[in-house]
C-alpha cells in the first residue's frame, strides 16, 4: 500500500491507501492560554524589576531599583 502523499487520484478512489490517524483538534478540548491582565503587578512583575526613567525620581523606589535620569543611571540602594 502506498502513503497518503504517494497517492494518486485512482488510488484515493479504489481505497488503496494506509489508514492514519487524524491529527485534527476538536475546538472544545483547546484551553485558554492567556487570561486578561489589567496590571504588571498580577505577572509577580513590580517596579523593582524595571528600568524606569524621567526627570524625577521614584518616591518608593525599592532596593536595586534602576532609573534613568538624564542618560545615566542610578541604581537605588537602601542604607543599612
């Protein structure tokens, strides 16, 4: 018997091909994978973990926060 990739169009027709299993998904089985997040902070993801920049500098900036001011940065440090 010959692949379905081999077949000709008389072959389709008189049945001459090896059965194979269908790869096809029914829709209902195929889950969410993302859901709807309105806020970093629903990721685990805080400002102590970005890059921010400006003119002024974060009020509560946590420590190992990096921030761009004026092309250079600045890493916060809290004092022991």
């Amino acid at each position: 018997m010959k692949s379905i990739r081999n077949n000709t169009v008389w072959d389709l027709i008189s049945r001459k091909t090896t059965p194979t299993l269908s790869t096809d998904k029914n829709i209902a089985f195929v889950k969410t994978i993302y859901s709807t997040v309105d806020e970093k902070e629903d990721l685990g993801i805080n400002d102590q973990n970005l890059i921010l920049s400006g003119d002024v500098f974060p009020a509560e900036a946590g420590d190992g926060q990096i921030f761009i001011k004026d092309g250079k940065p600045y890493i916060y440090k809290e004092q022991a």
